[in-house]
C-alpha cells in the first residue's frame, strides 16, 4: 500500500508562493489519482485540487482556481501544489491523497491513502 509524505508548508505573507510537495511510496505512483485536501481543526476536510494518473486532466476548488496549479512527476513519485497569490484564508493544514480510482472526484471518502499534513500559514 502507498504511503504519502507532504512538505513545503511554512510561513508566507498575503499575495506569496508556496510550493507543497507529496513524495509517495512504492513503484506503482503512475497509477494512483492524487488529491489536495486541507482542513482546519475541528471542521471538515475541504478539497483543494485533483489531478489523474496521467496528469492530463485536473480539478480544482473554486476557491483556489487560477491561483494554485497541481502537477504530478510520476518518474519522482511526487505530486505537486503550486500555491500563488496567497490569502489568509488559505492558512490551514494541507493534505495530499491517493486512490487507485479512476472516477475519484472532490470527496474524502473517494480516497484511500493519506499524508500527515503540512501547516501553511498566510499572513496579512
């Protein structure tokens, strides 16, 4: 079963980048559908982006469509969340997911494998 590791958040000021990585496990990575997903404690887990096995076709949450672009290197194992024009309320903990369903969308439950998280802090 894969394992996902995220990384890349930190602190960054309003309008600023931030670029989240999730390294995943194993030598089957080109077959798994990636999400984003971020989610503030005590609330539920909101998606962010998704993007299928081959890359050629992506989703994004209209909060953060035109703003941030998720990518994948299947040769590196990675998926990728590159985050500009930043807003405050985009400060919570990010998420990476892998399934192995292809009719995956923008539902928690159509995932299977998850990360720990990385924190991204957007300060005004």
């Amino acid at each position: 079963q894969v394992q996902l590791a995220e990384s890349g958040g930190g602190l960054v000021q309003a309008g600023g980048s931030l670029r989240l990585s999730c390294a995943a496990s194993g030598r089957t990575f080109s077959t798994y559908h990636m999400g984003w997903f971020r989610q503030a404690p005590g609330k539920e887990r909101e998606f962010v982006a998704a993007i299928n096995w081959s890359g050629g076709r992506t989703d994004y949450a209209d909060s953060v469509k035109g703003r941030f672009t998720i990518s994948r290197d299947n040769a590196k194992n990675t998926v990728y969340l590159q985050m500009n024009s930043l807003r405050p309320e985009d400060t919570t903990v990010y998420f990476c997911a892998a399934t192995t369903n292809a009719g995956a969308g923008r539902y928690p439950t159509d995932y299977d494998y998850w990360g720990q998280g990385t924190q991204v802090t957007v300060s005004s």
